[in-house]
C-alpha cells in the first residue's frame, strides 16, 4: 500500500472526526418523562438543561420525582447516542 495515499486518508479521516465532534456539540436532544420533567442534552450526551414542572414536585412522594428524572435522562441519553451513531456511521472506521 502507497504509504503517501495511506497518511492522506488518515489525515482526512482526522478532519472527518473533528467535524463530526463539532457538528454534535452544536446539536441537541430532549428527553421527557410524561411532560414533567424535560431533560436538554448536547450530541456528546452532557446535560446542558433541566426542566422540572411543579406538578411533578410532591414532598410526600420524592421517588416518584426521581422515577420521572431517570426516565427523562435515559430518554436523552438514548437519542444522543443516536445522533452519534447517525454521525459517525458512513466513516467505515472501527469504534466509531
């Protein structure tokens, strides 16, 4: 294999990759839990935003609040993860 053609792709494959990684830090995904409490994720899957309703607030039943926080993360979590993969799936490099 041409050493020369072999650094040109790596060095396009790097240009591809950062592009990719900006593209998802601009990019966003909410997850919800019966429209109480909203979480905001980046495509990296960091939480840039918390929104709790005051419905969803009981003293009296804080695990129900709890229940409702986890649902809304995983729900975030799960569609960042596929904006990834969607980013990352027409490289063709291993691990991405």
């Amino acid at each position: 294999m041409d050493m020369k053609k072999l650094m040109k792709q790596m060095q396009q494959a790097q240009v591809a990759a950062a592009k990719i990684q900006e593209d998802l830090a601009a990019k966003s995904v909410e997850g919800t839990a019966s429209g109480l409490v909203t979480v905001t994720m980046n495509g990296h899957g960091k939480v840039t935003a918390l929104k709790i309703k005051p419905e969803a607030v009981d003293a009296d039943d804080v695990e129900a609040l709890e229940d409702l926080l986890l649902v809304a993360l995983q729900d975030a979590s799960a569609k960042a993860d596929a904006l990834q993969q969607d980013a990352t799936r027409g490289l063709g490099i291993p691990g991405f």
